[in-house]
C-alpha cells in the first residue's frame, strides 16, 4: 500500500521540481508474529520435531529439532542454576558452532539478553563491549586463529587466576568488571568427549559444569519463566559502530528479530523442505537474525560449512548436505565463483539466498544466477537498529532491479526519503536521507538514552545515515553516505573509532581515518597521519602498534605521513578533500 503525501510537505530545498506523486512506502499484507522467539520454536518443534534443525558439517554433527530443543532447554536449566534471570546480559564471544545456536535459543526461551562480541576483537574492543552493556556472563571458545581469547580474558581479569577473587561465592569478583560473575569456556572440537575439556585457570566454568547443574532445577520453573516473557521484552544487544566514539549497543526485542526473519523468510519463500548454507557470522544480524532465526521460525535446515568463511568448505558443503539456500555478502561470492576448485562441485540444488553488505555488479550477479544455480538470490539492505532487513528484492525482479536497487521494505515496514537539512519528504526520483519506521525498529541504544534520541526521532523514524531515491514502486536506490563509514567486504568501519584508538599512539597528533576503493572488498581501510614535531614513525610500526588490540579488518592497509590536512575557513577537516587526493595518489602509484 502507498500512501500520498501532498507537494507542500516535500522538501523546499530540492533544485528538482516537486512531483505531485511523491510517497512513503508501506507493505503489510500479511499478519505480524505475535509471539515470543520460544513460542515460535516450540510450534515449529511439534510440527517438525524429526527434522534436521542444524548440522556442523566439519565436526559431523547433526540435531534434529526435538534435539535441539533439548539440548537449549538444559542449557537454559543450567543458566537458572548459575542465577541468571530474566533481563540479565549474557555475553558470546565465539565462532560460528552448534553451541552459538544453544545459547541463542537458551537466552530466548528464560529472556535473558544474548550480547554478540565479535570473534576478531582484541582486547581493547572486548573491555570495551564487556563494559558497556554491562555483561553478566560470558560463553567463549578458548581460541580463533591467532587471537587467544583466554589469555586476553586472564590479562583483562587477573582474578580468574585465583578463582575469582571471592572466597566466598564460585562467582566471579572483578575489580574491573563489577557486572561480570561467570565466565564459560568450551570447545566445539571436544564435543563427543566434554569431560575431558580442561579447566584454563581457576576462575573459568566449563559448559559440562553448566550442564550438571541444571540437571538439579526443575524443568517446571522453566516452563513458568517462559510463560511469562512478552513479545516486546528486550532478548539480544548487537555491537554497531556509531559516527562518534566507540560501538553502541543496539538493544533488540523478540518482536523486531523474530518478525525480520519471519519475513524475509516469506521473501525467500523458505520452508521446512530448504537447508541453508550459512557461511556469515552468527555474531553478524546477518547471521543470527537471517540465517539461524530464519531458519528455525521455518522448520528449515542451518548448515554450518566452517566456523568462519572458507570457500573450498562452502562449495563442499553445499553439495554434501544439498543445501538450497546460501546467504553471503558479494566478496563470498566471488571467492566461491573462482576458487579454483568451483567446476569440480554440483550446486544443482541452490535456488535463493540473500546478498547484502556492499552493492552486486551485474557480472557477478548473472554469474551467482547461472553458474550457482541461484536463479531466486535476493539483494538485501538494512542495519543493526533496524534488526537488520529493511529492503529486500523479490523472486522474480529484473536483473537490473537486482543490481540497481536494494529493493522494497518487507511487510508493516515504512520508509521514506526526507532532505536532510529540513526533514521534508522529497520527491519520487529525489535522493535525500533514507528513514525507516515500525516494528523492526531497534528498542534504543543500551543505557544510552541521548544517542538513541538522536538515532530516532519523535515520530519513530530512525534515520539511517544512508542517502538514496525511491521510485513509483517503492523500490530505493542508495547512492550514497552521510556518514564517513567504511564498508569493507561487508563489514561496517567507522573512521571515529580507529582515529580514537590511533589518537592513542605517543608520536600522532592527528589521524584522518578513511575508505579507499579496492577491487575485492569493494573499500579498505586508510589513513592520514600527522605526527608530533619531531617525531617519526614508520607505516610498519603503525600496523603493529594496531596488531592485537583492534579488529584486523580495522587496521589501516594504506598509510599516508603528512605535514597537514586540508581545512575549511571555519577549521573543520575536508575528508572528502584527504580521499580525492588519496585515490589520486594511488593512481600515481599504479602506473
């Protein structure tokens, strides 16, 4: 449904002429879930209970959904034995394994709040995310590729050395982390045999540990906690990076995720008969929201090919467990598309997915069609705040609607285009800032009620920061930034939080932080540096003063000495002046 909006209301700054069909767009065709995200499983438990709920395809294991439920439900007995209660923050800092999906289902079903840390964070970013969602408890894996999360965790926690520093609880006391009461170590690989996971130092719980004590609550008490939870209780917080400062917490309900997965979905045409590859991290709303809630809201299949992005086991994958869906962002894609190994696998079975992070050329969208097999691939947007799909192409559009747009926002979903100076809606074809409003609307901003205020407005729009045009059809074309953030292979960067950090170094002065384009990964990093008088430095001591304390896909690849930025009259620094002239240099470079 379109609803009009009369030409007075449009914007009077546009230099277009204001068309008298201008609107926001709205869809809602089909009925809203009224229920908690444990509601849903369970009716999709009952319904399906012998079907393949999840399958680690590395590790070999497989659950059915009856198994799953079991499985989360003595996690959840365990979480009660420990005290966590409803309203509490518990914290997953780990890979994409079978027991992410457990504790994503346990949370939900006693509504505790599920906070997602990245597995790439170093120890700067864990204090910080730790700290500021004021995380309870923490599930983690002991280690993933070079990063040791228990020796970050030991220097960031000395106490767990000792036990916890509290002779009299098994709680944790930190000095640091006052908040912070238990800290759960396990290992995906030791699967099959748990008891013989060993303890890293005192102050660490075990999963097995967790698992024993819920075998004393009653099964009864889980049942009445669940009973009592509402669809529009708060249940995950999402880490996303903000223009100023430090990630924020995006504080999202049952009702925004479990209806953004439901719907997309319903997009996808998903049911109980598809298996979905999912090669995304779950930590990502991609993941957790797209990818397992998606699948688990249908009686669909989660595979999980790697505990991270590999090719060769994404292609395997799909052919060993007949996957039909697969979700990525475009640099997966093209990694998959030309591994050498490609021609040797049967993809027959593919037929939809969702690609979303960074635009789709249309080479390699006719390439994920016809040599994937992938003839229903849809093309997402959205964000964090927004839990995440705000718009998503239909089965059935033009390869140009594919490659052009981002599509139409899903069912009870609104969004229109406003300028950005006045608020004013513009008119059809007119870019201006993108604005979403309705039930996928993130809750706030976690104890942050001034950055929340200033994400939406006093009608409930959140405004995205993103400038694009729609068309009659509603479907909207994003052209653009407001914001400074770098999207690298899908990931959001923000420049604030890297120049923050880089601020930290005793020979910078001052640092740009900015995108560059890069064939692969659509941007990357890069930075301008003024030192101290004096000083001197050089771009490989920049990289390893970065090295284990910031995310590697944050570290700046291209690094520029100068002697001064370019300013305006008022003294306010011309990024967009330092990028012109960066990609002229790297021109310079190339030739």
């Amino acid at each position: 449904m379109s609803i009009k909006i009369t030409p007075k209301e449009l914007s009077e700054s546009s230099n277009q002429q204001v068309s008298p069909s201008s609107y926001f767009h709205r869809g809602g065709d089909q009925q809203l879930l009224g229920q908690t995200i444990s509601q849903r499983f369970m009716e999709i438990v009952n319904r399906f209970p012998d079907h393949e709920a999840v399958v680690d395809v590395i590790l070999d294991r497989r659950l059915t959904y009856r198994e799953l439920l079991q499985k989360s439900d003595g996690l959840a007995l365990g979480l009660l034995a420990l005290g966590f209660q409803k309203g509490d923050r518990l914290g997953i800092w780990a890979t994409d394994n079978i027991e992410w999906i457990l504790l994503q289902m346990a949370t939900a079903r006693i509504g505790i709040l599920l906070v997602n840390i990245n597995p790439a964070y170093r120890t700067v970013e864990l204090e910080y995310a730790l700290r500021r969602s004021e995380v309870q408890g923490l599930f983690c894996i002991p280690s993933f590729r070079k990063s040791n999360y228990i020796n970050m965790l030991l220097e960031l926690i000395p106490e767990l050395n000792n036990g916890g520093a509290n002779p009299n609880s098994d709680k944790l006391q930190s000095e640091k982390f006052p908040h912070l009461r238990n800290i759960v170590v396990y290992d995906p690989q030791d699967w099959r045999t748990t008891e013989n996971t060993k303890r890293p130092a005192a102050g660490f719980t075990l999963w097995k540990e967790v698992i024993d004590k819920g075998e004393e609550q009653s099964f009864e008490q889980l049942e009445n906690i669940a009973k009592e939870l509402d669809m529009d209780d708060p249940i995950n917080i999402q880490y996303t990076s903000g223009t100023t400062g430090f990630p924020k917490a995006v504080t999202l309900t049952h009702h925004n995720i479990l209806n953004n997965a439901y719907f997309s979905a319903k997009a996808l045409e998903f049911s109980e008969r598809d298996r979905l590859c999912v090669p995304v991290p779950f930590y990502h709303c991609f993941g957790m929201v797209l990818a397992n809630l998606l699948c688990l809201a249908t009686g669909a299949c989660i595979v999980i090919p790697a505990e991270h992005f590999d090719a060769l086991k994404v292609l395997e994958a799909i052919e060993k467990e007949k996957c039909t869906g697969l979700h990525g962002v475009p640099t997966m894609f093209i990694a998959q598309l030309e591994h050498p190994k490609f021609q040797e696998f049967n993809l027959s079975t593919l037929r939809a997915g969702i690609m979303a992070g960074a635009p789709c050329p249309p080479p390699l969208m006719k390439k994920v069609m016809e040599d994937m097999h992938m003839k229903n691939i849809l093309i997402g947007y959205g964000q964090t705040e927004a839990s995440p799909i705000t718009h998503l192409t239909k089965i059935g559009d033009s390869m140009q609607r594919r490659t052009e747009t981002v599509g139409k926002n899903l069912d009870h979903q609104e969004v229109k285009i406003v300028d950005h100076d006045t608020g004013k809606i513009v008119a059809l074809g007119v870019t201006g800032e993108v604005c979403f409003r309705g039930y996928h609307i993130m809750k706030g901003y976690y104890n942050d009620p001034e950055a929340t205020a200033k994400a939406i407005d006093e009608h409930g729009w959140l405004h995205s920061g993103d400038l694009g045009s729609m068309d009659k059809e509603g479907y909207v074309k994003i052209t653009g930034r407001l914001k400074d953030m770098i999207i690298r292979g899908g990931e959001n960067i923000y420049p604030k939080e890297i120049e923050e950090f880089l601020f930290g170094h005793p020979k910078i002065a001052q640092a740009a932080v900015f995108g560059v384009p890069d064939d692969y990964y659509g941007e990357e990093v890069a930075v301008w540096i003024q030192l101290h008088a004096d000083e001197s430095a050089t771009e490989d001591e920049i990289t390893e003063y970065c090295k284990e304390k910031i995310a590697h896909y944050k570290i700046p690849k291209r690094i520029w000495f100068v002697d001064q930025f370019p300013m305006t009259v008022t003294g306010k620094l011309q990024k967009f002046r330092i990028r012109e002239m960066a990609i002229e240099q790297m021109k310079k470079e190339s030739k």
